[in-house]
C-alpha cells in the first residue's frame, strides 16, 4: 500500500511531514495612491509590466538557483548550517532539490533558529518594484508553469517573455481577450 506522503514526496523519506516539502510562490500588486503600483514577488512566478507600445518596460525576477544573486544567498545560509547539512546528506537530500529560494511553505529549508528568516535557504521576504502608474498599460501576471522553459538557457527568460507578450497582445487585438480592470 502506498501512503499519502509516498505520492507526494518524491524523495520518499519515512514519516515525511508534506508540509515541510512543499510551498509556493507569490505576486501582490498593490495600487495604494494614484501615482504608483507597486508589485511583491517570492517565487518563481511572474509579473510583466508593458507600456501603450507593448513594451516590457518592467518585470519581477525569478527567485531560484539560476539566479546567482539567490544562488550566492543559499550557499551563504547553508555554509552557516553545516548540522543541518549533515542531517540532508545522512537522509540522501539532494541540493538540486531547492528549485525557488523565496516562497511560502517550504519549511525544511526555514529551520535556522539563530538565522533571520530573510536569510534562511528559503525566504518568503519579497522583491518589491515601484511603477508609475502613468507608464503602465497591461500587466500579465502568471506562475511558473506560463513562463516555463528551459531553466539554463540564459537567453530564454527574455525569449519566454516576449512570446507571451506577442501572444496576449495578439489575443487582445483580436478581441479574444477582454481587459477587465483598467487602471
């Protein structure tokens, strides 16, 4: 018989809490006066900001591994953990395994009791950007699965993008897509 946390763990480790393996990512936007929109990311999700034009003139960053600033964060906080990395190493966790350093959940990797929670492997502490709402003519927002590609090509983040972007201005030109919130 096959348990609960056998389907949802792929590491297979015994008497696994789910919770402790498993989170997700985040946008807020948030409109707090008439003059700027600002955008709270931790994850791997993602937010476009186009001018009239079309353009990307703004966009969030993905938090995760590919990243050297978050890859040099994680290494910083794992060096100050070496028990807990032993502990990993003695139950066969592989470092691959740490997909998005900033989310919700994931508390396996938010166990440093003597480490601020912004500096954990794992940190839910957002990158906020601040847009002048004058600029802004759509916003896409999407998780990860819209924006997937292939995660070591460095090029393919703008290539990933800018498709979407020709896709709903294309969608929206040919009337396929409705705006329902104009700001």
């Amino acid at each position: 018989m096959i348990t609960f946390n056998e389907v949802l763990d792929p590491r297979n480790i015994e008497n696994a809490n789910v919770a402790d393996f498993t989170g997700s990512s985040g946008i807020i936007i948030l409109i707090c006066d008439s003059k700027n929109l600002f955008i709270a990311n931790a994850g791997n999700s993602r937010c476009l900001i186009l001018n009239k034009e079309g353009v990307i003139i703004n966009k969030t960053k993905d938090h995760s591994m590919d990243n050297s600033e978050e890859k040099k964060r994680v290494n910083l906080a794992r060096s100050l953990n070496e028990e807990e990395d032993n502990i990993r190493f003695e139950k066969g966790i592989q470092e691959e395994y740490l997909e998005i350093t900033k989310g919700f959940g994931f508390m396996e990797f938010k166990g440093n009791e003597w480490m601020d929670q912004r500096d954990q492997e794992v940190s839910a502490d957002p990158d906020i950007i601040e847009v002048p709402l004058k600029e802004i003519q759509y916003i896409i927002i999407g998780s990860h699965g819209i924006f997937e590609g292939n995660p070591h090509d460095n090029n393919n983040e703008d290539n990933t993008n800018n498709k979407i972007c020709k896709y709903f201005l294309e969608e929206i030109k040919n009337d396929k897509i409705k705006i329902i919130v104009k700001l």
